[in-house]
C-alpha cells in the first residue's frame, strides 16, 4: 500500500512538484484500495481512442497538467463523448484550450474515464492544522459545502465510530439517509471511505499536506471518486 | 508518563518549603500580597510548609527572616514563586537550578508578550529549566490556588478579590484576568473550587500537564479549561483522552472565528479554521466545550453536585408547577438535541390516581399552581422509578401559595440522593427564591435560574455520559 503510494508521490516531487494532477492523486488513493474509476492516461490521440474503446462510450475526458488545477476554468474536461470521431475534434479542442489558458502548461495527457451513473454527492476532504496536525473533513457536495459549509471535521486518525459520528452530525445527513422517500445512500462505504483515507494520511503524514475528494458519488450500494486533488508538503 | 508528571507537578500544590522570591514589606506590592497570603496561610493552619522571603535589601519581614540571596536559602525548598523584575529571572534561574529547586512559578510579566528580547529571555529560562529538570508555571501569570493546602500565589489582595471556598472543581486559564475574575464570581456564586491554575505565557507547564496531574488528583472531580492556544495538539488529546476517562472536563475555547481560508490551496483546507478544529480534537477525546463562561460553569456545577452521576440516556423528564416554564424546557430539550421521554404507562396510572383532575400527568408532567409539597413527591417517586426516563428536570416556582418550600426541598433532595438517575432543578425568581436554590444545593442538587439553564446542563451530563459508553 504504501510503497506503491510512495512511488507515485516521488515521481511528482522528483520533477520539484507539490501538486499532484487528478491522475496521480487517483493512482495514490487506489494504492489504499479507495474506489476510483477504471481510467487511463493518454499521449497520443491514438492512445486515446484504444482506451475509449477498452472503455467504452460514452466517455470522460480529462486534460492532465500540473499547472491547471482548475480543469473547468480551464474548459479542458469534455463529458460524454459518443464516439473515436467526437473524440479526436475534442482531443484538438482541449489541447488548444490548455494552450490558450496558459501557453507554458506541461501536459501530461488526457484522463479517458468512463461516464459515470451520478450519485448523491459527498465531498472528503484533508487538512493541517499547524497545532493538531492532520485532520479529516466530511460534507456533501455541491451547495451544501459551498453555499452552507455543511461540513464536519475530526483529527487524523480517527475510529470507526468517529467516521460514523461524522456521517450522522452534517445538518444535510437526512439526504444521505433518505429523506426525500429514496433509498438510504451507502453509509458503510462512506465510512470505509473515511477510515481509507484516515489510514492514508497516517501513513503519509510526512508528505501530504491537504487532499480534495470532490466530489464522490455515493450510491445505494458502494461509492467512486469522481475527482481528487492532492497538495504534497 | 501520566504519574511522573504529577510527580513533577506536586510541589506546585503541596510544598513543603517555598521561596518567596521578590517578597517585600511594602503593601500593595505583588511581593507583598504572595508573601502574605502564605504567612496568613500558615497562621490559620492551612499552609503546612516553610515559608522562606528572599530579597537582597531586607533582613526580616513580619518576623520571618529574609534571605539575601537564593544561594542563601537552606536546603529543601521544592517551590520557588518569583516576582522580581524581568531582566532579573534569567539569573535568579541559574541560582534556583544550582540550589536544586524543581518547580518554579514566574508571576512576573515582561517577556514574550512584549517582543523578542522578552521571548529570547523565556528561551533562556526554558533551557535553564529543560537541562536542570524543573517544571515552570508562567511567566506572565497569576500561579496557583489551593485553598486546601494552602497556597496562593493570586496577587490580588483579599479585600479586592474575594476567594472561593473549596471544592472538588479545578480550574485551568491561561489569561491571569479572567482566572482572577473567575474566583471572585466562583466566590460569590457559592462554587467549590479545588484548584485553580493560570499560566500566563506558559513557557513550559500547560493544560496537557495539568489534565494529567487531575487525573489523579482525588480531591477534583472536574475540570474547566479556558484556553485561548494549545501548543501541541497531539499531546493534548493524548492527555484528554486519560483523563476524560475518569473525569469531566470542560473547556471554554476563546477565538470562535476561523483563520481559515488563508493561503489554503485545497477546497478543504479553506473551509477549516482553528475553530474546528478545536471541535474536533475537543469530540474525540471527550472533552466538553462550553459556549461561553456561563455555560462553563453551569456544566462544572452539574458535574460536581452529581459527583458522578450520569444519565444513561438522553430521555429527560419534566416536572413543573407552571405551565409556561414546562413549555421552555421543553423547548429547551429539542434545541440542545435531547429527547423528551415517554412516561410508561406505570408513571401514567399511578399519577393519574393520586392527582387532582386538573393537574397535567404526562411529560411535562405540570403539578400545577396550587401545589403542595406531596405532588412533587409523587411525581419524583414516578419519574425516579420510570425505565424510559434518563434524567429529572425538576422545576419549582417557589411563589405559589401551597408550597411549603422546606418541605419541597427535602424531598428533591431526598429523591436525588436515592436515585441513580441525575436530578437538576430549576428555580425562578428573585432574592427569596435565590436562597431556596442555595438550600437545594447543600442537599446536593444542582439549580438554574432557567428552564433553558438546566437543560443545557443536562445536555452536557448526555454528552459526556454517551461518550463514555462508547
């Protein structure tokens, strides 16, 4: 687990970097055995179609560069793309977008993720404190984080029931647990999400500084990373 | 690791020789004030240990002999309290390190807080302290309390201040003024406080050091914190999680603002300021945050009138002889996040029978205006027995005309000295009602002014209780 999240985060810090691309990110969290989607990282748009058709259309696609990290500012993320013709006419228009918004981005190629069923939206979040050191935090996406801050937070690590505390403390926690007449969202793979990402940080306390899971879909039954950030110390 | 700090931290509370360093005959002076609160100590019997003045310009004070230097002192000392100037203490250290002594209380102001030379000066006493083995309370400080053993380094003179009597609730403020304020209302309000400690600057001993001499302090069974920094976190949860444990603690944290969303580059990072992060460490380890002072002291109250007593739920029961006050509490109850019990069907019967048609039996269960002594007595008897209520809230508008209030007062307090359930009263009114309240607390029954009050307290008693049976 950690050797192979080791191995990545050395890679990016070899080339003087702190911030890692959603690819790299994803590639450290599946070393804990966090759910990500089956991606891969293309170079050429060749690579490209290879992957999409592996994946299978619809698919996602992601411009990776360490200096964008705000991918849809950047218009550099297409969704639902039908087919290898979509797909080259979208690999020219990112590439150029990447260019326009900063002509010096290093690109390290085009995320191809599959399009995924959408879920209720959480977001798991990492930070440090200067005096407590490494802290978790839990919320839901979208307004609730931006809008009303409808967060939580605990010191890492934490313990089962702390994970389950959290869950329960969101004033938004009625949405997970159904409230609208929908089936109960996943609680026990938000929990394992938590603990996973708990146990990550432990372990990698030495270099990671601050981690956005944003959003994760949670599903009546288990949950994906949909995008992830990681900042290294 | 917890039992060598309170090794070390002992003669701070139980010396048996201290050095009064900077003791002086001129009144008013903080010299002057420490000296005299050992001396009139002593006197009384309280303070059991040697008190030794040191100050090169004088030969005697108040018949005890005055020594020159702290070279001089003869051997034995365990406690010196220093109030000379700043400039001074760097060296005074050196001395106190060469004579052996392991525990020194700095009241004098001037360092850190001031700039850098001060801060530098702090380093110094730091290192002389870390290379010597001595725990230091302060600099900046107002010392420590102990109305037990005796010692009272606080250098506001009785006759501006008054001081608590004794109690099983300790005390722990970084801030000298709010700690000063503190006893006087502790003072006033009747509170027992056990100890208290403020330590300024806190160069060294800190709140993770002081939980972990209450821990086994037998005589203290709660402690509040007011805390404006915690200088490393890790070892304060460590030190929470032992303590909480065994005992309460309550923390008041000053700085409810964030300082988040500065220079976070991650979407998490901007949504968390000190503020929760207090929170957080402050739910993991079970330690009780108070939402200001009075809060604070409404909880340590609760915790010690109770003396342990905890509910084993979060079902609370109302008893009141007004129907408005019923309603407040209950209102109360739903916005602190407890639940209202459902009497059984027992409680139901049983006061339905012996009660007047017009009184309200349920939860609240409402005695009603023409109460007498003995409805509340059966209602304590129905609650106290009832398997879905957790914990009492018994309010009591003394005013009414029936009531015969010492009678009313012996039996709350005989039903909360019988029972295992937590019983808290509530108590509306002025003067009159304000000395009833005072008789319920010498029977051991904690009372708020407010429905809202009690309940609050009562939600903390939840808290703490669902923490520890985790």
């Amino acid at each position: 687990m950690k050797e192979e999240a080791l191995k990545v985060i050395e890679g990016v810090l070899k080339e003087g970097r702190k911030n890692m691309v959603e690819y790299e990110a994803k590639q450290v969290l599946k070393a804990y055995g966090l759910p990500v989607p089956y991606e891969k990282l293309a170079t050429t748009v060749d690579e490209a179609i290879a992957y999409a058709g592996e994946i299978g259309y619809p698919v996602a696609m992601k411009l990776m560069s360490p200096q964008i990290l705000h991918k849809s500012d950047a218009r550099v993320v297409v969704l639902n793309v039908k087919d290898p013709e979509e797909l080259k006419k979208k690999w020219e228009e990112i590439h150029e977008n990447a260019r326009r918004y900063r002509p010096d981005a290093q690109i390290l190629g085009v995320l191809i993720a599959p399009m995924l069923k959408p879920g209720r939206e959480i977001i798991i979040g990492v930070t440090e404190d200067p005096q407590f050191g490494h802290a978790i935090m839990f919320g839901l996406g979208g307004i609730f984080v931006e809008v009303l801050k409808d967060v939580t937070f605990r010191i890492i690590p934490i313990t089962e029931r702390d994970a389950r505390r959290m869950i329960k403390e969101i004033k938004g926690y009625p949405i997970l647990a159904g409230a609208r007449g929908e089936a109960p969202a996943d609680i026990d793979a938000i929990v394992d999400l938590l603990l996973k990402v708990s146990k990550l940080v432990d372990d990698l306390r030495d270099y990671i500084k601050e981690m956005d899971l944003n959003p994760v879909f949670v599903y009546e039954k288990g949950a994906v990373i949909v995008d992830a950030r990681i900042i290294l110390k | 690791m917890q039992a060598e700090i309170a090794e070390q931290l002992k003669p701070f509370f139980e010396p048996k020789a201290v050095a009064i360093i900077g003791a002086t005959d001129k009144k008013g002076k903080v010299g002057n004030v420490i000296f005299e609160n050992f001396r009139v100590n002593k006197e009384r019997g309280i303070f059991k240990g040697a008190i030794y003045p040191v100050n090169p310009k004088l030969d005697e004070i108040d018949g005890y002999k005055v020594y020159h230097s702290v070279g001089e002192l003869p051997e034995g000392v365990d406690l010196a309290v220093i109030s000379i100037p700043a400039k001074f203490v760097p060296a005074t250290m050196e001395d106190i390190a060469a004579k052996g002594i392991k525990a020194v209380i700095i009241i004098t102001g001037g360092f850190g807080e001031l700039g850098e030379e001060g801060k530098r000066m702090e380093r110094q006493i730091y290192e002389t302290a870390k290379k010597n083995g001595i725990r230091v309370i302060g600099p900046n400080c107002v010392g420590v309390y102990s109305p037990d053993t005796g010692v009272d380094t606080v250098f506001l003179p009785d006759e501006k201040m008054d001081r608590p009597r004794s109690g099983p609730i300790a005390f722990v403020s970084q801030s000298g003024a709010f700690a000063a304020a503190m006893l006087d209302w502790a003072a006033n309000e009747e509170l027992g406080i056990g100890k208290m400690v403020s330590y300024g600057n806190k160069i060294d001993v800190d709140d993770a050091d002081l939980m972990d001499y209450f821990t086994g302090d037998d005589s203290i069974n709660v402690v509040t914190l007011y805390i404006e920094g915690v200088k490393d976190g890790r070892r304060f949860m460590e030190a929470a999680r032992r303590i909480t444990r065994v005992k309460p603690v309550i923390a008041l944290k000053a700085g409810r603002s964030s300082y988040g969303a500065k220079a976070a580059s991650s979407h998490t990072g901007s949504l968390a300021g000190a503020d929760v992060i207090y929170d957080a460490a402050f739910k993991q380890t079970g330690v009780i945050r108070a939402e200001d002072f009075e809060h604070m002291f409404d909880l340590a109250k609760a915790f010690a009138q109770l003396k342990g007593k905890l509910p084993k739920g979060d079902r609370i029961g109302i008893i009141t002889d007004g129907g408005g006050a019923g309603v407040m509490a209950s209102d109360a109850v739903a916005k602190f996040g407890l639940r209202m019990a459902e009497p059984s069907e027992e409680t139901i019967r049983f006061l339905r029978e012996r009660f007047p048609p017009h009184a309200v039996v349920g939860n609240p269960t409402d005695v009603v205006g023409d109460t007498d002594a003995e409805r509340y007595r059966l209602a304590l008897e129905a609650f106290t027995k009832d398997p879905n209520i957790d914990a009492i809230l018994v309010i009591v508008l003394f005013q009414v005309p029936l009531l015969r209030e010492e009678e009313v007062i012996e039996i709350i307090g005989d039903y909360a000295r019988r029972s295992e359930k937590p019983i808290v009263a509530v108590a509306m009114g002025g003067a009159k009602t304000e000395r009833y309240a005072k008789m319920l607390e010498e029977r051991g029954v904690p009372v708020y002014p407010t429905p809202e009050r009690g309940v609050r307290a009562l939600e903390g008693l939840v808290r703490y209780s669902s923490y520890l049976r985790r």
